[in-house]
C-alpha cells in the first residue's frame, strides 16, 4: 500500500510540471499575427525604458535574415513549448508578470481594420444606389447574402429558387435570379458575384478598359482555362495562333488578377470590414523556387539601452558597499535588464518557430505552391507539420490558428493547408478537399427531379472507392452549402 502511494505522489509531481514567465510570454507572443505583434513590441518599448528600438550591438547574436535557409534551422528549445496548458498566472509572483500582462485574453482569428460596416453592408450600399423593385432588391439581398467568404456564389440556380420560395415566399424563375446576378456582378470589387474561378477572371478583364492584350486574356479565360490552369502553353500558344512572347506577356497579367475577391472586403454576415495582413509571404518563380520571407516590415528592431547595461554594470562594480536606495536601484536596473533580454529572446524563438512551421507547410504542400490548384493539396494534420519541425502539436496549433500567407494565387489562412486525410480501397491518399469535389460534381449531374439523398451519395461514393460514413457524406454536404434532397428539387 506504501509502494502504490508513492507511485500516484510520483505521477502527481509530473503532471504539475509547469512552464516558466519566459516560456509563457514566448507562447503568448506565438499567438500574435503581424498587426498584433507591432503593437505589442511598441507596447513592451514604451513600458520598458531598458528596451530601445534599433539593432543590437554586434557583440549580441544577430538575428539575421528571415529568408528561408538552411541556416534558419538553428537549436532552440522548443520542448519549452511543449508543455501544454501553463499554470494560473496567481501562482506567479507580480514582478514577474508585469512584463506579460498585456498580452491577455484570446487572440482573434482575423485582424479588424475597421468596427463600422461589413462586407453585406458594403455590397448593400451599392444596392441602394440602385433603383430595383421591391422583390428584385430582395432577391439581391438574398444573393448578396449567400456569397461565400472569397465572394463567390457556389449556390446552383435549382438551390436559390428553393431557398427563396421557402425563405422570402418569392416565386422566381433562373432567368430572374440571372437578371439580378449581373446586377450585382457590376459591384465593386471586379468578380463578385462571379459563380466559378473562371467567371471571376473573366468579370475582372471584362471590366478593364480596352488594352492591347485584352482580347487575348479574355479568349485564353473563355475558351483556354483548362489549358491555363494546367499550364499547357503549347496548346493555348496553338489554339489562339500567338507567339510565345504574346503568352507570356497575357499570363503574366492574368496572375495578378484577384481569384478572391470578397477577401478586400472581409466575411459576409457578422464579422467587421477586414483586411488581412500576410504574416508570411511566399513568392514563387517561373523555374519552380519557392522562396517566403516573414512580414516584419513594421515591427521594430529591438536592442538592449546602453544607458541602462552601463549603469547596471556600474552597480553590480560597486555591490559590496552600496546603501538600502543603491541596492533598491540594482534590484531595478537587473528587473529591467532582465525583463528587456527576456523579450528580445522571445521575440527570436517566435520568429524562428514560424520560420521552420511554414517551411515544413511549403515542403508538405509543395504541388499547391507550384500551381496554385486546390485539388493538389494533400491530406495534412498538425501532427504531420509537429513531427517534421520537431515542435509539439499545441505550438503548430498556435501559429496555425491566427497567421496568414500570402501567395502568388491569392492570400489563404495557415488552416486552409490542413486537412483531414482518407485511404481509397486502392491505398491511395486523398484529402477532404478532393472528396468534397467529387462530392460536389455528383450532386451537380444529379436529375433534379430526384435528387440524391445522403445515403445514395455515400452509396455512389463507394461505389468509386470511397468508404465514407452516412454522416461524413452529411457533414461534407453541409461544408459545400448544399441543402438536403428535398430542397433541391
């Protein structure tokens, strides 16, 4: 009985183990996006007169280039982070957190840039402009509000006459819903309203004023996009009778083109006008490189003062003899000192830890940086990116949750690279994604007279090799915004 308890007094010591005020300060400067995180080391500059804004002195190690390297893999004790949820903060000692109080409280998902209108409120202003009839504006606000995030409508004509007669008691035909759909594809920005990739693209150059090119861009996008896509410049070069030169030049253009064009104005219903800052940009070249750098633009350089490492140092000289108010003053210039070197190692650790995080994302989903195609993104979990930076699960969760990358097919969230995996009867790999395509092909051939219930999409489904549930089928239907049977008649 002696022997059990001991065991259980040891067990109970283990799972105590705690985090250090460095530690968590590291973990809540993790979970800060750019915007955040300028504000924070301003925040810390202002209340810390040890710390100045500036490089450090060359006798302290440089923090370097933030360009991706092999040099970038440097040791840090990441097991520091590993550690799960850290202790209440009442058991810490007040000195101690005074460095780290500011950053309390959860760190929202997106980056508000102003309180005042939403992107429904935004669109509905220009509606307002307009002089539509009382059904007509309804049914525009009706489509306004079925956009998706990106600003897209993925909504079938079938589905919105539905959902119009059973939501609003409107009772229209697709020519109607077409009508007003071009009304609102007018908006700003270019491509909203746009009800694939390739109408998007097409509303964009359609806009445009006249340009040499423009003809061209607009042929490759009507008639080429698979070809562009795919990148078959031989056929598009072929098809449309241009040189080589013409091609490259039109592309070249029509990348710059915005393939989500709600993103400029934040989420549809519910959230403040957003802008999003790019915490990581990652750029890559016509030879396949892919190179990414952090987006610290703003965030100011940090240094120790020299006034304060002087007089630290002066006092430490004459430690023996010094009265109650000079040792007061050590105490003080130390706490500083200490609390300045202790931020600026955070900050580095933070840096570092998001370097190697998106390096492993890049290597993982290297065929969607190549392409910019959803479709190629493989199946990918936290534990994945975990074991290839070697870094515990929960800190690829923190820097995940929050960060954004921007790329040369548009600006995505970190979490847009994960998702969960599944293995075909034939042993091959796919990602929620791709199944939710197929998925979503299904129901767009299906006879609208008879529409497939949930259990006959998962039947077809197996039927091409996928063994899902009933309810996974459900619950991916309800991801894509595709109602039940019923209300797709």
């Amino acid at each position: 009985m002696g022997q059990g308890s001991q065991q259980i007094q040891t067990q109970s010591q283990q799972l105590t183990q705690t985090l250090s005020p460095q530690q968590i300060l590291v973990v809540k400067l993790l979970e800060l996006p750019t915007v955040e995180l300028e504000e924070r080391v301003r925040a810390e500059i202002l209340d810390n007169p040890a710390l100045e804004e500036g490089k450090e002195a060359p006798s302290l190690e440089a923090e370097g280039d933030y360009e991706t390297s092999n040099d970038d893999e440097k040791s840090y004790d990441y097991e520091d982070l590993s550690l799960g949820d850290y202790r209440s903060e009442d058991d810490i000692p007040d000195y101690k957190l005074q460095e780290h109080n500011r950053s309390k409280g959860e760190t929202p998902e997106e980056i508000p840039f102003s309180d005042s209108i939403s992107f429904y409120e935004t669109l509905k202003e220009q509606l307002n402009m307009l002089k539509l009839s009382d059904e007509d504006e309804d049914i525009a606000e009706y489509l306004i509000g079925s956009l998706d995030d990106d600003g897209l409508l993925r909504k079938n004509m079938d589905t919105l006459i539905d959902e119009l007669a059973i939501y609003r008691g409107i009772y229209v035909r697709s020519q109607d819903i077409e009508r007003i759909l071009k009304i609102i594809q007018d908006f700003d920005p270019a491509g909203i309203g746009a009800r694939s990739l390739q109408e998007c693209l097409f509303l964009q150059i359609q806009r445009r004023p006249e340009y040499p090119l423009k003809q061209i861009e607009l042929s490759i996008i009507e008639t080429c996009f698979d070809d562009f896509i795919r990148k078959n410049k031989h056929k598009i070069i072929q098809r449309l009778e241009i040189d080589e030169d013409t091609y490259q030049e039109a592309v070249n253009d029509l990348i710059r083109l915005n393939p989500r064009p709600g993103s400029s104005l934040g989420e549809v219903i519910g959230k403040n006008f957003q802008q999003i800052i790019p915490d990581f940009i990652v750029e890559t070249e016509e030879d396949g490189t892919i190179s990414f750098s952090l987006n610290n633009r703003n965030v100011p350089e940090l240094r120790l003062s020299r006034e304060f490492s002087d007089l630290l140092e002066e006092h430490t000289v004459n430690k023996e003899n010094q009265s109650k108010e000079s040792k007061d003053a050590f105490l003080f210039l130390k706490q500083k000192v200490d609390a300045a070197q202790g931020f600026i190692n955070a900050i580095k650790q933070r840096h570092q830890t998001l370097l190697v995080t998106m390096q492993a994302i890049i290597d993982l989903q290297k065929p969607f940086f190549m392409e910019g195609d959803e479709s190629l993104l493989r199946p990918m979990i936290l534990k994945d990116v975990a074991e290839r930076t070697k870094l515990d699960i929960s800190t690829i969760s923190r820097v995940s949750n929050s960060k954004y990358v921007q790329t040369n097919y548009g600006i995505y969230p970190l979490k847009f690279f994960f998702s969960d995996g599944f293995t075909t009867e034939k042993g091959d790999e796919l990602s929620a994604r791709e199944i939710k395509l197929i998925l979503k092909e299904c129901i767009e051939h299906e006879d609208k007279n008879n529409p497939y219930t949930d259990d006959e999409l998962t039947d077809i489904l197996k039927g091409k090799g996928y063994s899902i549930a009933r309810r996974t089928t459900a619950k991916y239907r309800q991801q894509l915004n595709i109602p039940i049977a019923r209300l797709r008649r």
